[in-house]
C-alpha cells in the first residue's frame, strides 16, 4: 500500500498581456493580475513559496511558484 506522505506542486505561470488593448493598460492589467493572485494564495491560506518572479521587457510577468496540492501536508518543501 502506498500512502502520499507529503506533496508539493511546482508551476510556472505566465502573465501574459492582452494583445486587443494599448501596451501600457495591458502592462498595467497584468501587474493587477499577479497581484491578484498573490493576495488569493494568502486569502484561501494555500501554503505557498514564491521561488522567482521574472518582469520581462514586453511588460509580462513569470512566477515561478511551489505550493501546497489538494490538501496534503507539503512535508520540507516550503522551508
């Protein structure tokens, strides 16, 4: 019998812009959009880890995140 003792999902998300509005209001919904979910992560309590978060020159916004999945313990992951 296997039993999950501890659990971690690594993702990298990418923010891209909007390709049917100006550059700067893209650039700007997108700084709105990580914020967004940076504020859900805290709000819903999801043990997480921001390992890097890249702004590139077109205005978007890589994150490179380690957090907890579907309830389990994440073990030493977050340390």
């Amino acid at each position: 019998m296997r039993r999950v003792q501890a659990a971690c999902l690594n993702q990298t998300l990418h923010f891209l812009l909007k390709d049917d509005i100006e550059h700067d209001e893209a650039v700007a919904q997108v700084e709105v959009e990580v914020k967004e979910y940076k504020e859900y992560l805290l709000k819903k309590q999801i043990p997480h880890k921001i390992l890097e978060e890249i702004r590139k020159e077109d205005g978007t916004v890589i994150l490179k995140v380690k957090k907890q999945v579907n309830g389990y313990d994440v073990g030493e992951y977050l340390e």
